[in-house]
C-alpha cells in the first residue's frame, strides 16, 4: 500500500524478500519489476484458452455475462507471469533463504520512539510538511474519518503517504490484468525464470506449487470482488490501475475489502477509493475494525498496521512518519 518514487519505490527492494502481505495491500511490490521483467513478462502458454476458461468460470460464479464477455472481449494482453513470479520470489525467499541481519537502532529511532527499521528515505521533516499540509487541504475529510473511526489523523495520513504517495502513485499495472493472471498461473513449471534464480527452489517444488495454488485461488476471489465492484459501480475493469497483486485506490485495498470495510467518506452513495474522503474513511474503518486504539503499547499499534499490510518496516515507517508530522512547528 505505499510506493512512489512513490513509496512504493521504496519499499519495492525490501519486499521481495518479504513475507505475505495480508490484506489492504500486499503491495510494496505494486511497483518492483524483477530484474528480467521483459524475458518474464513472457505470455503464459495457450493465453486465449486460459481465458477462455477464466471467463467461464467467473460466469458461473454469478458475475453478470455480458459484463464479463464484454471485459475480456477488449482484454488483448496475454496473461503476465509477474505478479506470480514475484509472488512466489518473495514467500520462497522468506521461506527457505538467510533472513537480512538485524537492526541497529540510529539516535534518531531512539529519539523519536520509534524504533526501526523504516522504508529509506520516507520519515523526513520534508515529507511529514507535506502531509500536514496534505491534512490542511483535506481537513473536512480527515476530521469526520478521526470522528466516526478515532483513528488520529497524522496515522490516516501517513499511512496515505506510504501506501501512494498522498494519491500521486497509484500503481501501474491494471488491477485486473493482475489478478486474472495470477489466478491462471497455477504451475511451478510457469515460472521457470524466476525460480532458476532461487536457489535450491527445484528441491522444493510441491512445497512452490502449494503456495501457487493458494495464491492462484486467493487472486480468483480478489478478481471476483474487483468485477463485482466494478459493475455495480459502471467501471470499466480495464480501467483501474494498482498495485502488482490487484490493490486499488488512494489506500491500497484490495477489492475484497471494499465490501467488507470500505466507507463512504463524502456521503455521494458509493465508495470511490480514488477519492480522499472515501479513502480516508475507509482506511480508517479498517485500522478501527482491525483494534487500533490511541492509547495501546508501540508492540500492539505495529501490530494493527501489519493486518493492514503484513511488513514491520511497513507499520514502523508509518508510525514514524506520524510521530514526525506530530512534532513539526
Ligand atoms: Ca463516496
């Protein structure tokens, strides 16, 4: 949820080496590109059969037809190997590999109360302004989200400035090319670039199959919510862009939590999260469904952000940066 030079940038390298990113946003990675994106951005076999077979499926699911005939009428891109790929890289390596070495807390950390590690480059004094004036700009909208959900502004908006850079980054890819692909790209024999860059992977293959396929399923279901989101909504899912593993928005959700936590921050009678009052509201609900008080321990605060995206780095960076717009002037 959180890239840019775009945070997401930022976080980009870390993530792959990062565990599985729960809900909002499993996204760092929204921006990475493996090193040989082109030779892995290789179509995956018999591309129309597989979505000929997808589109079948999401028929009998209950998504309207001509809603989904017409979407994939227009798809004209084979299914891509990257979310996957880097899907895969990132748990295997989490999994099987040496984990970085541990880290030394810099005076600064230990000033602000916040230990480390953050996302390089993102708790300055210059990007704390940005989001206070960020806030300004926005103050209807934030004071109502802190009202209904008692989540404090300066994490509403930190957590903004990490997941797309205040809405300047929302991701490249679109959405549902995304999904759709990881949903077909259920065997290890797929994805022959990346794992001969991991070491021992070949030894390990039912162990990457199983992940595929859990992964291969959960990507069904985001798809499904992201159709069913889109059409009761009149958006073209070819439209969307987000995060390399189907996330969207301002906030980074992932379409499955729309239903489930999204908000209407600006009271129009739907749910946009590309506009800040409904990205606000809705990332607000879910850090308050999700447990976050004012007044928890630093342990249990991290702990609310990494059900929003599973990274450490990810919850202190925030907390961080909120601790930093706190003590600006
Ligand atoms: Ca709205």
């Amino acid at each position: 949820m959180k890239k840019f030079a775009p945070s997401c940038f930022l976080i980009a390298a870390a993530i792959i080496f990062l565990p599985y990113v729960a809900c909002a946003s499993p996204a760092p990675s929204r921006s990475a590109q493996p090193a040989a994106a082109t030779e892995r951005n290789a179509s995956v076999p018999d591309q129309k059969k597989d979505w000929d077979l997808l589109a079948g499926k999401l028929r009998s699911d209950g998504i309207a037809p001509a809603f989904i005939d017409n979407v994939f009428s227009r798809l004209d891109t084979s299914p891509t190997l990257v979310p996957m790929g880097t899907k895969i890289k990132e748990l295997y390596s989490n999994h099987f590999l040496p984990k970085p070495k541990k880290h030394a807390a810099t005076p600064f950390e230990t000033e602000l109360g916040i230990p480390g590690p953050w996302f390089k480059g993102v708790v300055t004094a210059q990007n704390a302004q940005v989001c206070k004036d960020f806030l300004l700009d926005h103050a209807d909208a934030f004071a109502l989200a802190e009202i209904e959900s008692g989540i404090p502004q300066e994490i509403a908006v930190a957590l903004l400035f990490v997941e797309t850079r205040l809405g300047t980054y929302l991701g490249k890819d679109n959405a549902f090319l995304m999904l759709a692909s990881m949903s077909v790209t259920r065997d290890p024999s797929m994805l022959k670039s990346y794992l001969d860059d991991l070491p021992g992977a070949y030894e390990h293959l039912e162990w990457i199959r199983g992940k595929m396929m859990l992964k291969a399923d959960w990507a069904y279901d985001e798809l499904k919510a992201l159709l069913e989101y889109c059409h009761a909504n009149a958006i073209d899912p070819l439209a969307i862009n987000g995060s390399i593993y189907g996330a969207i928005g301002l906030c980074q959700f992932m379409p499955s939590n729309i239903a489930k936590r999204g908000m209407d921050g600006n009271k129009d009678g739907r749910i946009d999260l590309f506009n800040v009052s409904d990205a606000v509201a809705s990332l607000s609900n879910y850090l308050r469904k999700s447990g976050w008080q004012t007044d928890s321990t630093l342990d249990k605060k991290i702990k609310v952000l990494r059900s929003y995206n599973a990274m450490d780095i990810y919850a202190r960076t925030i907390l961080a940066l909120a601790e930093t717009i706190l003590r600006l002037e």
